[in-house]
C-alpha cells in the first residue's frame, strides 16, 4: 500500500501563490534561452514545427514539443536531468524575482500568515529546478511537465504533461493538502474545517490564456487572479483581454521588486487573508458551538426549541394560534421549557392578549397541570387563565 505524506492544517492561516513560470517569472520561454539555439533551430522555427506536428497528429502541444526536444537533440547532446538543470539555470528572471519569494514569506510571518509558493507551469520541470530561485528552496511544490529518465539518465518519454487544461487539478491538491501528483485523496472529499488552504486564500498569478482555467477557478471561489504583463514592452493586450472577459481581478508589470505594484498588491493580499482569517474563525467558533448545542438535543428538543423560538417573534393571532397548535402535539415538556412558556405569554402581547382562547388556556393549562413547584412566572399564568375563565 502506498504511502502518501500529506500536509495538514495549521493554527495559522495559509496563502498559497501559484506562478505560471514562462512569461510570468521569466520573460521568454524556457526553452527558448538556450536549448532551442542548442539544437539548431530559429526559436520561431522550433515552435512553428513543434505546433505543426501537433495539428497534424492530434497531439498535445506540451508532448510535441517534449518530443522535438528530444529528438532534434539526437547526435548533438543527450538530454539529461543535468543539462536540462543546466539550461534553467542560464533562465533569465524578471526584475526581483531573485528575492520575492523569500521577502513575502517574511511579510506574511509579520501578519501571522504563512505564506507558500507554488509553480504550476506548462514549461520543464527539470528546468526549473535548475534556476537559481529553486535552488534556493523558493517552492513548496513544482507541477510542471517532466520527463521519465532511463537507467543511463537520458530522457526517454514523459513522466508528466501540464496543459492548460488539467492545471486546475494541482489547484486542489494544494487545496487539501494532498500534493503528491499520484495522491488518489485529492478526489475524496474533505469537511470544510479540514481543508488546509481554502481557494479563498489562494492566489494565482499568470499572463496568457493558457492561465484562465485557473484564473477563473480560483476568481470564482473567492481567491485572487493576478496578470502580469513586460514593463518594457508594454503590451497589456493579454491582461486586457483577461479583465474584460472577468478572469482576472488585477493586473500589474511583471516586475517583482521591493515597492513594485505587484509588491504592494501581493501585500495587500497578506493583509486582507490576515483580517478574513480572524473572521472567519469567529465564525467557525460559533457555527461549532452551535452544532455542539444542538447535538445535546434529540430531533423533538431541537422542534420544541424553534417552535419557542417562533412563538417569541409571533407577530399576528394567526401565527399563534398556528405555533399553539403545532406545540399541542408534543406530549413532554421540561420545567425549563414550561417556565420559557410561560415567560412567553406573560412578554408578548400576542399570547397575553388571547389566553382566553380555548386552544391557548388548554395549552397554557396542560402545561400548569401535575406542577409540583409553581415559579411566580407560573403562578401569574394561573392568575390570567382564571381572570380569562
């Protein structure tokens, strides 16, 4: 049987930010720093082929150019998990990226949030681990796709794909907790005080269209979908596009230094998390209690008590006469729930005003009967039933 590690819930609340990696981190391909002008291709050239042999093969895009990768490096070089590394690590990075991670963790122990970053990308996970960002343990967890490496160390096939579609499934293992990529539990379901990262507390951060099934899932649960876009080309067309159609909350430069707008956004984030949090465990303290209070009730005490509860707010004869006749079919009553019965009658003038009704004084007077301590507010019933008698 397979043993899985799982993370579990902290005392603490958790933001999880999720980065697509190319054009988000870095402003080019992965691969097309090095690898591609490697194998001897034009950067264009490479993809145009890459794209075509997926059309023509009904095939992923991810797995063609996995393939080309592979094959257009035959005779030139192996491809290895050490060369690919080496490729990430010549990975140029946007401006700050080199100390984000590390600075927004230290920000969210300020407001008691832990903070966790999560890379959900398209591009090689070997190649990431290569960056120096990795290296430096930057990431609670990598989904990208990887390859399946032989006995020699040379790639050989896929270990694991990520399009665009199925990056929404990493979303919820970082939701429960559950982030081994073989884990089954991440199809199990979880009571909500048992899941780690609510999506409320996720934030996702990407620039293109390849980001927008997790964009909109993480928008439409209450969590925060960041664009970004090159300071120094400029183009918003994407992150324009992604406001308009509502797959996105904010958009910034892809620039993550110290001041940055992203800087600020992210820390606003950290800020309303910390705020929410403390709400939201108000709200579960109570929701708790009044589980637990209700579970010292059997199905009939838990009536009993919402019939009381709607004779208080009793607002016409009607509504009364309605309730009595629903609290006439409960053969037992506590002295607890009598006196609460009789403090009732003797506050709303609903019930005070017609105890002269046969339904009601019968009520009121079963309820008197077999007494064996008479409370004042019992005797004061007496009193109005023999005066409406």
């Amino acid at each position: 049987m397979n043993h899985f590690e799982r993370k579990t819930k902290s005392d603490q609340p958790i933001l999880a930010i999720c980065y697509d990696f190319d054009k988000t981190l870095t402003p080019d391909d992965m691969q097309a720093q090095g690898f591609i002008q490697e194998v001897g291709y034009d950067v264009d050239d490479f993809w145009k082929k890459s794209n075509d042999l997926a059309e023509q093969n009904d095939m992923d895009h991810n797995l063609a150019y996995m393939f080309m990768m592979i094959t257009e490096s035959e005779g030139k070089f192996s491809v290895n998990r050490k060369n690919l590394e080496s490729y990430g690590a010549k990975v140029s990075l946007f401006p700050g990226v080199d100390t984000w991670f590390e600075r927004i963790r230290a920000y969210g122990q300020t407001k008691n949030v832990i903070v966790e970053h999560y890379i959900i990308s398209s591009g090689l996970k070997e190649m990431i681990e290569g960056t120096s960002v990795a290296k430096n343990g930057a990431f609670e967890k990598i989904y990208a796709s990887s390859f399946y490496f032989n006995e020699k160390g040379a790639a050989k096939w896929p270990a694991q794909v990520v399009n665009f579609t199925n990056k929404t499934q990493f979303l919820f293992r970082i939701e429960k907790g559950v982030l081994d990529v073989n884990d089954p539990a991440v199809n199990e379901y979880f009571q909500p005080e048992e899941i780690r990262v609510p999506f409320r507390n996720m934030v996702y951060i990407g620039d293109s269209d390849t980001d927008i099934p997790c964009m909109k899932l993480v928008n439409s649960l209450g969590g925060h979908s960041i664009g970004v876009f090159n300071k120094d080309t400029q183009d918003k067309t994407k992150v324009y596009k992604m406001m308009r159609e509502n797959r996105i909350k904010y958009y910034t430069p892809a620039d993550y230094s110290e001041g940055s707008a992203l800087d600020n956004l992210v820390k606003a984030i950290i800020d309303a998390t910390a705020a929410n949090e403390v709400l939201e465990r108000n709200y579960c303290a109570c929701k708790k209690e009044n589980m637990e209070a209700d579970r010292l009730y059997t199905e009939e005490g838990r009536k009993k008590i919402d019939l009381i509860n709607s004779l208080v707010s009793s607002y016409s004869f009607a509504n009364t006469h309605a309730v009595i006749g629903e609290l006439q079919k409960i053969e037992t009553w506590t002295m607890e729930e009598k006196e609460m019965l009789f403090e009732i009658a003797l506050c709303n003038s609903q019930v005070k005003l017609i105890l002269k009704d046969p339904d009601l004084r019968a009520f009121f007077s079963g309820l008197l009967k077999d007494l064996k301590t008479f409370t004042e507010n019992a005797k004061a019933i007496m009193a109005l039933l023999e005066q409406a008698g």
